[in-house]
C-alpha cells in the first residue's frame, strides 16, 4: 500500500547547465579501479539536466492550468453579467417601444400648429408640450443607455473570447514542450539504467559523476533523501524478495532521480553489484549511519564528505529491485543487520515522511 506524498519542487526558475567532472572509478571493494566502466558518464548529467528541465516545465504547466480554472471562473461570471446585460437591453427595448406607443396614442407625432388647434386653453397645451418633452427626453435616454449597453456587450465578448484564446494557445505550446521533454527524459534514463546495469553485471562502478548541486538552502540540518516520492515498502513489512523482513524505507521515483544526503556525513562506502546493486553507505555523527540503493549512478566517491541535501547519486532499479526506487537505510553500523526504523529516525530530525 503506497502511501502518496508530493513535495514540492525546490528548483530554480532559470536552468542549471549541468557539468561534468573528472572522477575517480570505485571498484566494489571501495578501492580504485582499472576505469573500464568510467565511459559515457555524460548521460548521468543528460539526465540531471533533463530532469531540472521537466521540474521547470511541470510547474509552467500547472500555473498555465491553475490560470486556466481562474480564467474559466471569470469567464464564468463576466458570462452572468452579459447575461444580465442582455436581460437590460431587453428591458430598455420594451420601454421605447411602451414610450412610442404612448406618444402615438397621445398625440405626440401631431405638429405643433395642429396641438395648438386642438387644445382646449393655453395651460393644456404648455402642459401637453411639457409632457412631450419629458417623453422625448426619455425616448433619448433610453436609446442612449441602450447604445451603450450593445457597446460593452461587444467589448466585453470580444475581451472573453481573446482571453481564452490566448491562454488555450498558451496551455497548448506548454503541454507540447512538457511532452517533449518528458520522452527525452525517459529515453535518457533508459540510457542510463543500460550503463547502470552493466556496471553492476561488472561488479566495478564506472566512477562518481559530478553533477552541479541545486541552489537551495535548507533549513534545518536534515532532509528527506528524495523530494518528490510515494512511499512503497516500509521497514518491517514482509516480502518474497527479502530473506526476512523489509530492512529499510522504499521510496517510489523514476530512475534519475537525484538521491540526497540526509545528513552532514562522510562516505564510507560505494559499491556495485549483490542485492543492492549500486549502493552508497554515509556516516553521520552520533554512530549512525544511512544507506542509499538500488541507484543509476553516484556522485560521490569514498572518503569523501557531504552536507545535508547534497546530490549523491542518481535513484535507478539495479540489483534486487522490481522497479524504480530508493532503498534508503538507518543502521548503527556500516553493515546490513543493524537497521533502525528510518521514519521515526526522521522525525525524531524534523523530517516528516507523511
């Protein structure tokens, strides 16, 4: 049962031009190695890169769709005012035809010469002259209202249908560029789990990939090892795949992922190949330490130090694993059997898993 959490992204609006670093090839042992698998390391920052990309697009897309509902909520109500608008054109246009319909059963279309005739005193006919007045007056006004009442029924139609068509044609080039990226990024992380694999069938990792760290400053002192993820298999649970219990916290992302330091740390291991496939170890103060498995690449080498939310590796689906994720582990020694429940271990640091 996966328990679904989404964080949200903590990238920078401009992108980052991802580079690559000379890097020293880690043989399983953690000793250096002959390099025969150190080739191609340019796919691991392809991936990095691409994944920033679809970060920035992903996030244009949903404010392009949360702009969208509010259009569609103006749309919404400017709809209700054109339709009380209409409604009052209706109502003016019944008054001019009641207006001319009374001057016509009073007399008002007669010459002057012949209302003077016609009446019976002076006071009438100033009367009856001012009445017409009064109503032409009237027959003016409403005429003039109902000008201008078709004038902003036009506007404010022609206003709606620009803005829809604008932000359709908006939504449209960023749902294409969304698209795009996302199959580059799937066909590089493809690439990348092929190099992954071989490394592992090699049993020697082809070297730490130096990718450029995200601007981000964080809070407190420690983080969550993926920002955006599911929960899959927790610690404890059982499983055919596992000689006994579940020994540490799945986290469900795609292959490419950056995986981050929890903690401040040094690496104390980084190895390819057995069940864990490619695999991270990291010391922290106070005798713990924190495993990072089943990954694509690294970015770190042995003996090496970190700091919290530092780009470690890539998340991948090496080793014993049915699928993209991170195995993330809490033990008290370097050594698999001394694993701690990593949720409250976290918790107890202020980061929540949910």
């Amino acid at each position: 049962m996966r328990s679904p959490r989404r964080h949200p992204l903590l990238v920078p609006v401009a992108l980052c031009a991802l580079a690559v670093l000379v890097a020293r090839p880690t043989a399983a042992d953690g000793k250096s190695g002959d390099g025969a698998h150190a080739a191609g390391p340019g796919v691991s920052a392809e991936v990095a890169r691409l994944y920033e990309e679809a970060a920035v697009a992903t996030r244009q897309y949903e404010a392009g769709r949360r702009e969208a509902d509010e259009q569609r909520a103006r749309a919404q109500r400017a709809e209700a005012l054109l339709d009380r608008q209409r409604q009052h054109l209706a109502v003016l246009r019944e008054d001019l035809g009641r207006l001319a319909r009374a001057q016509y059963r009073s007399g008002g279309g007669l010459p002057v010469a012949a209302q003077i005739i016609l009446a019976d005193s002076p006071d009438q006919l100033m009367r009856g002259q001012h009445a017409f007045s009064r109503a032409d007056l009237a027959v003016d006004n409403a005429i003039a209202k109902s000008r201008r009442a078709e004038t902003r029924l036009v506007a404010d139609e022609a206003k709606a249908a620009a803005a829809w068509q604008a932000l359709d044609q908006r939504n449209t080039k960023l749902a294409a560029l969304k698209k795009d990226i996302e199959a580059k990024l799937e066909s590089a992380r493809q690439r990348l789990q092929g190099q992954a694999d071989a490394s592992v069938a090699a049993g020697t990792c082809r070297g730490a990939v130096r990718l450029e760290q995200p601007k981000v400053q964080f809070n407190g002192a420690w983080v969550a090892p993926v920002e955006t993820y599911e929960l899959s298999a927790s610690y404890g649970s059982g499983g055919a795949r596992w000689a006994s219990r579940h020994t540490g916290q799945d986290f469900a992302v795609p292959i490419g992922t950056p995986v981050r330091a929890v903690g401040a740390g040094r690496v104390v291991r980084v190895s390819c190949g057995g069940a864990f496939g490619i695999e991270i170890v990291l010391q922290h103060a106070g005798g713990y330490y924190t495993q990072y498995a089943h990954l694509a690449s690294v970015a770190v080498d042995q003996g090496e130090r970190v700091t919290p939310g530092q780009w470690i590796g890539q998340s991948g689906t090496t080793g014993n694993s049915t699928g993209p994720h991170l195995h993330f582990e809490v033990r008290v020694t370097p050594e698999m059997g001394s694993s701690v429940d990593p949720v409250p271990w976290l918790t107890a640091r202020d980061v929540s898993l949910g």
